[in-house]
C-alpha cells in the first residue's frame, strides 16, 4: 500500500510568487493535516480536515494561504504571494480518526514533505 | 495552548549503548506519540502511547499520564537511529487530532 503522497518534493521560488503543493493520503484515511517544519524545529499544525471539511484552520495564516481538500481524498496547500518566512518543509499526514475518538486510529502517517526555498 | 518540552535536546552515543529521552507535557492528554525523522526529513511513527508501556524490538516507551511525562528508551543504538525524535500530545478535550509538536531531542549514532 502507497504511503502519504507529497508532491514536488522540492521548490525554489522567489518571494511574491506563488507555489502549491498537493498531497494525496493513505486509502481511506478520512483526516488530513497540513503541518509546516521551520528548521530545527517540530512541525506546527496548519489545518486540519475530516473528510472534505476544513475543522481546525486556527494557525492557518489566511492571508496568503489557502487549501483544500475536494471530495475528501487529495489536498492542495497554495501559497500567494510567498514570503521569505515562508521557506519550510509543509508536511502532509494522515489518519483513520475523526473526531476525538481515543485510539490508535489517530496515528499520524506522514509524507515526505516538500521542501519550499524562497529567494 | 499545552507545552512540550524535550529533553536531552542533543544527544551523542556510541553505538550499542543505551539512552532514555524524556517527554514532559502542561497538560492533560489523550493522544501521545512519538516520531523519529531520519536524516531524509521523512517522520516515522514509533509509538501510540498515552498510557502505559509499549516496546518494540530496541525501542520501548513509558507515558506516566497523571504525572505528565513519557520516556522513550533507545538500547543497544545502531547508526540507523540517528536522527530527531519527536513527542507529539493532543489535548483531552475534543481535539484529539491536534497534535502539538515538542522541539526534539537530535540523537547522532557514532561508531
């Protein structure tokens, strides 16, 4: 079975310009999240979706960022314009759970991430 | 929100010797898990723990609930466990699913 799918793996881009990143989770995965990863540092939730539902979009930075989730499978996060501060590793993962249910279904599997260098 | 806080946040063993990481967390929790990212970046998940003790293979995990802190136990290191180890909490009320992320311990296996 495929893991979590990011794609591009890496991009470089100057600052004003836009970017988009896609991530396609595990089979039947019905929750997805977005997490950014300043270096040296742990990653820090974006968003979070059941399904095609946007539930947790607190520390999503609105402004310049979007995402969505059509049908609940595949996941896009853009980035316009891009800043400097921007330059991250943007983590996708997933999860069996909805909800607050206290199991092992809420076990994250991450993807590889993409790596985003602004100039 | 919960705070994370991990401890040794650098750690340089030998291989084959032993190594505790410790977790200490603000808050309640329902969900707690560690993650190793190997030099690739890529995370890898170790343990679903917010309670009790798991072992696998090399590596075991305790999470003392009531007294807010989990151990991640590394024995007898191999160079392929060099990398950051993350704990990673959610909160018990209702956002199970958001985890919080500590800064890692970075562990570097030498020869």
């Amino acid at each position: 079975e495929a893991g979590v799918v990011q794609s591009p793996r890496y991009k470089i881009i100057e600052k004003k310009q836009p970017v988009a990143f896609w991530c396609n989770p595990i089979s039947g995965h019905n929750t997805l999240y977005w997490y950014r990863q300043n270096l040296g540092q742990g990653p820090e939730l974006l968003i979070r979706y059941e399904n095609e539902e946007a539930v947790d979009d607190s520390q999503l930075p609105k402004d310049r960022f979007s995402a969505e989730r059509l049908k609940g499978v595949d996941s896009t996060l853009k980035i316009q314009p891009a800043e400097l501060g921007d330059s991250a590793v943007y983590l996708c993962a997933s999860s069996l759970a909805t909800g607050d249910l206290p199991s092992g279904a809420n076990v994250l599997t991450f993807g590889a991430g993409s790596r985003l260098t602004v100039l | 929100g919960i705070q994370v806080e991990q401890s040794p946040p650098d750690l340089i063993l030998q291989e084959g010797a032993n190594s505790t990481l410790r977790c200490n967390f603000s808050d309640s929790v329902n969900n707690l898990q560690w993650f190793h990212q190997n030099p690739w970046g890529q995370l890898i998940n170790l343990f679903y723990i917010p309670s009790g003790t798991k072992q696998n293979g090399r590596l075991s995990a305790t999470t003392v609930a009531t007294e807010r802190y989990s151990l991640l136990y590394i024995s007898s290191s191999q160079t392929t466990d060099s990398g950051v180890y993350f704990c990673a909490v959610a909160l018990n009320t209702g956002t199970a699913s958001k985890l919080t992320f500590g800064t890692g311990t970075r562990l570097q296996v030498t020869l």
